[in-house]
C-alpha cells in the first residue's frame, strides 16, 4: 500500500494554495474564511448566511497535478462541528463539475476515508448525468457547506492523504 501525503499541517502549518469561496460570486452573503488555528492545523470557519439567496462557503485546495485511480482512497484527519459537509474533487481544475460525498462530522477528531469511485459528479448543487469519479488525476480538493440553513461553522483539518 503506497501512501501520499497532499497536506500536512503538523508538518506543515501553511495556507498555501488555499483559498475560500462563497456564495457571494452569486451575490450572496456567506463569509467564510481560512487560517491557521492555535495548534497549527487548518482552520475552515465562518457564517453561512441565506440572504440574497446564498447558503454556502467553500475552502479549496489548488495542488499540483497527482496521478490517482478510481480505487485510490481519500484519507482525512479532521475535527468538525457536528454540522455536515462536502468534501469535493476535480480531476481537472478546468472542468465545470466536482466529484462529491457527503459526510457528518461529530465535535471529536475523526479519520474519514473515501474511495474516489464513490464520488459522484454536481454542479451547482446538481447530480450530473455522468459516471462516478472514473479518473487518472486529481488537481484541486474543496470542502463545502451547504446545509440550506444560517450557520456558524468551524472545520479542523490535520492531514490529507492517498492511499492506493
């Protein structure tokens, strides 16, 4: 079993690459933002707002290009707030779409394990007529949340790996 590490905040506590998108690029309110917490892990926190008919905040992960398979397996270290979220990939930055699974978080660290053939393809909060994730790369990773409610968040990060 080989493993690669895409991000490592005890190792390395930077925001590099990083960066948040809201609802605001349809002219909602959402504020999310992106940091480091007090112990160096990444820190995703705001408030979702459904003014203006928004609902969402997003955190993204631009990455250099790595070669997966649809068997390979997202791991990830992460603390939540017991509210629930996304977690979405692209193969391609350039495409329209991401691949997605839902998952709930709990107020406790959790590792979370997705296989990459289980992620389905949206847009804009759409399944698409498309297959499961049936790709050879990966460039960017987001998590996202969306719950149709007014919310304050918070979402801990520690480390984001592949396993194949």
């Amino acid at each position: 079993m080989k493993t690669q590490t895409l991000v490592d905040f005890k190792a390395n506590p930077t925001t590099d690459g990083w960066y948040v998108v809201d609802d605001v690029v349809m002219g909602g309110r959402s504020n999310g933002n992106f940091g480091l917490s007090e112990k160096g892990f990444g820190k995703f926190y705001g408030e979702v707002s459904l003014e203006n008919n928004g609902g969402f905040s997003s955190v993204r992960y631009d990455m250099t290009t790595l070669k997966v398979t649809p068997q390979s397996k997202i791991r990830i270290r992460l603390k939540g707030d017991g509210n629930p979220y996304q977690f979405r990939v692209k193969a391609r930055k350039s495409e329209y779409y991401s691949y997605i699974n839902s998952f709930d978080t709990t107020d406790g660290w959790q590792t979370l394990e997705f296989t990459l053939a289980d992620l389905y393809p949206t847009f804009r909060g759409r399944k698409l007529d498309l297959p499961n994730f049936d790709q050879t790369t990966l460039e960017e990773l987001r998590f996202l949340i969306g719950n149709k409610k007014a919310q304050v968040f918070e979402l801990l990060m520690e480390s984001i790996t592949v396993v194949d």
